[in-house]
C-alpha cells in the first residue's frame, strides 16, 4: 500500500489543509492541543489523532471528528416535506444548518452533556403492507408506549419530539418546503435533527413536525422524499401523513368530539365544531377535513362541512368566539426558534470550556459568532470566553 493512502497520511493531508483554510496559528493549536509536540506528530502523519483530540479540533475547524480519523463518514440522507408548487426551492443551506446542529449534538454528546431522553431505540413502527394502516398503527403505539390517552391532546408536541432525543429547530424555510429531516448515522444509533418552516401557520407546523417524527421511527433514512400536494399517497408520505393525523388526532377523540357536538345541523354548529377540535388536538382544517371523511362522520356529507372547508380559518375563529386564542397559538410564527434541547447541551459544554463560541453560534445564532456572543451578553455571560477554548 503506498504511504499516501494510510489512515495516518489522509488525516495529515486533512489537517494541513484545515490549518490552511483556516488560517489557523500554531499557536492557537498548541493552545488547543497542549503541546507542540501533539501538533508536530499530527501534522507530519506520524499518527492518528485520539479521540478527544480529534473532538477538539473538529469543533475548532467546525468538520465531523470522523475527517480527522479517517473512519467511515456518517451517511446523509434527507427528508423533504414539500408543499403545492411545482419546483421545490434551494433548501441546500437549510440542510448544510442541520449538518451543523448534528455536529454539534455530536460533540456535545461525545463530552458527556446530554439531555435525559426518552429511549424510543425499541420502539416498533408499524411495517404492514397497508401504508395507511401503517401510519395508523404506528401513532398508535406510539401514544401507549409513552402512556398518552387517545383522547389526551399533545400540547407540546416539540418538547416531546425533543425529549425523545430528536432536536426540532423553527427557521425560515424556501416556500414551498414544511420541513427537512436530516439523518446520521452514529456508532450505535442514528441521530435525526428536525427544522420546520417557522412561516407557517401553527396547525402546518405541528402536522409537520408530527410527519417528520414518523420519518424516524420508521427510519426512512439515506433517501429524498419529496411530497406534494398533487402526490401525497407515495410510499413513506402515506404513512407519515396517516401518521401525524392519528397521533394528534385518534379517532377515539375524534368520535367523542362527534358526540359531545351531537347532530349538527347549521353552518355555526359546524363552525363551533370545527373550532374546538382544532384548538382542543392542534390540528389543521384540511386535516380535520380528511380524518372526518376517513372516520365516515355524517357531517361530511352536509352542505355545513362544505362551508367549513371553504370559508377562511380565521373566519372560522372570528365566527366561534376564538379569535384570541387562535392568534395567541400563532404569534410566533415568523420567529427563529433553536432547539431547546440542543441549545442547552452547547451550553453546559461552552460554560465548562469544552466546546468554542462557533459551536454555540452554529446552534443559537445560524452560526453567527458576533450575534452568538451578543445574546450570550445579553442572557448575563461574561467574556472572554472560558480559557483553553478557540473562537
């Protein structure tokens, strides 16, 4: 084998290259490092960097630790959930963010600072051959594995995407996209990071995110999907639709929903009907639309469902008395909102002097250092940052 192409030569190319782009000082390596001599052996290819040493320069240089290692790189792969228009979007700087927020859930995670999780590694997604029946099934194991009654709403369904180890970020995204899913691989599991378009109204981003849940615990992963409007009943975006629908809304709610309106017989008790399972389960009108056909409801065969299904949803609120509550539910929408989950781990590790401020920016700040450090300021952190530690 010729020297070029050991583990050992690759990672001293690597690294020299790095150093280069980077403009990186010896100095601030050996600060890094510990030692010249640690850097001299990295450099010239006598040896592989450990572990921690290649956790450390990969958050420097802001690359996976495995480019330092020379192992096996993580596979990619992404899931898109598009909407109506024919061409979908740029959404290349969206992904290359979650690339961004799965390192950093790396690096954090390889230090030890971990938010508990709720294991779901065993779970058991629905396989059947009938897609719908699938996504179906798989909501439905999903609210007993977790102890959450079918007529129990999910109120915060992104702390409970989060708590299952699944980091979920708002953020502006092109158009036409609801959210991208974006995998990768792990030693010994596979990570997910989750972004959904802060743009849309409140009941889309919740549909969404519940859709993109389904993409990971089916493990719908190292592929594309592209759902449209005008082709939802492909494959894995049956599923995930039958899904997300089940899962915010059983049919158990649903049905006792049907029973406590009783008969109803005039476009306002449809209005005050569609108003109250809305903002009881967090669920969109169209989606609510669908789960009383696929439910047999009686109403869905009056001229009142037909006007609830065309009238605007805010004239639906204004019509029912909701209008508050329905703004209130919307008011973020349009804000830039990290993950909770993922922004504490950076910064427990930043605090302990473990991981740079670029880290932290990556994940608070679109990888803004300047901007990262103002809100840091702004929270009560002091500067400089903690010693031994790059920016």
């Amino acid at each position: 084998m010729e020297a070029a192409d050991t583990r050992e030569e690759r990672s001293k190319h690597t690294l020299q290259t790095l150093i280069s782009e980077a403009r990186a000082t010896q100095d601030m390596l050996v600060g890094l490092l510990g030692s010249k001599e640690c850097l001299h052996e990295l450099v010239t290819g006598e040896r592989l960097p450990t572990l921690h040493e290649a956790t450390l320069l990969g958050a420097f240089f802001n690359v996976s630790p495995a480019l330092l290692l020379q192992t096996a790189e993580p596979s990619l792969g992404v899931s898109l959930r598009l909407g109506a228009a024919d061409g979908m979007q740029d959404a290349t700087e969206a992904v290359r963010h979650a690339i961004r927020l799965l390192s950093a859930d790396r690096l954090t995670r390889d230090w030890g600072f971990v938010q508990p999780v709720r294991a779901v590694r065993n779970f058991a997604a629905s396989k059947v051959w009938h897609q719908a029946k699938a996504g179906e099934r798989t909501a439905a194991r999903l609210r007993a594995y977790l102890g959450i009654e079918d007529l129990d709403a999910i109120e915060d369904l992104t702390g409970l995407v989060e708590s299952l180890g699944y980091p979920v970020e708002y953020r502006k995204l092109p158009a036409d996209v609801h959210g991208i899913s974006v995998p990768e691989k792990w030693p010994s599991e596979t990570a997910w990071v989750i972004l959904i378009n802060s743009d849309d109204v409140w009941t889309r981003q919740r549909f969404t995110l519940a859709h993109e849940l389904c993409h990971v615990l089916q493990k719908d992963v190292g592929q594309v999907i592209v759902d449209r409007v005008t082709m939802p009943d492909i494959g894995p975006e049956r599923v995930a639709n039958n899904f997300a629908r089940h899962l915010l809304l059983p049919e158990e709610a649903l049905q006792d929903k049907i029973s406590t309106h009783g008969k109803i017989a005039s476009n306002s008790a449809a209005v005050e009907f569609f108003a109250d399972v809305m903002l009881t389960y967090g669920v969109s009108r169209d989606s609510l639309a669908i789960s009383l056909k696929e439910a047999g409801a009686e109403i869905t065969g009056t001229p009142h469902f037909r006007y609830c299904q065309t009238v605007a949803v805010r004239e639906i609120m204004r019509l029912s008395g909701n209008t508050e509550p329905w703004e209130e539910l919307d008011e973020v929408r349009g804000e830039v909102i990290p993950s909770e989950r993922l922004t504490q781990q950076v910064l427990d590790a930043y605090g302990s002097g473990l991981v740079s401020l670029q880290s932290v920016a990556d994940v608070i700040a679109d990888a803004d250092i300047e901007a990262a450090r103002y809100q840091l300021c702004e929270a009560g952190w002091s500067f400089p940052d903690p010693a031994g530690v790059a920016n």
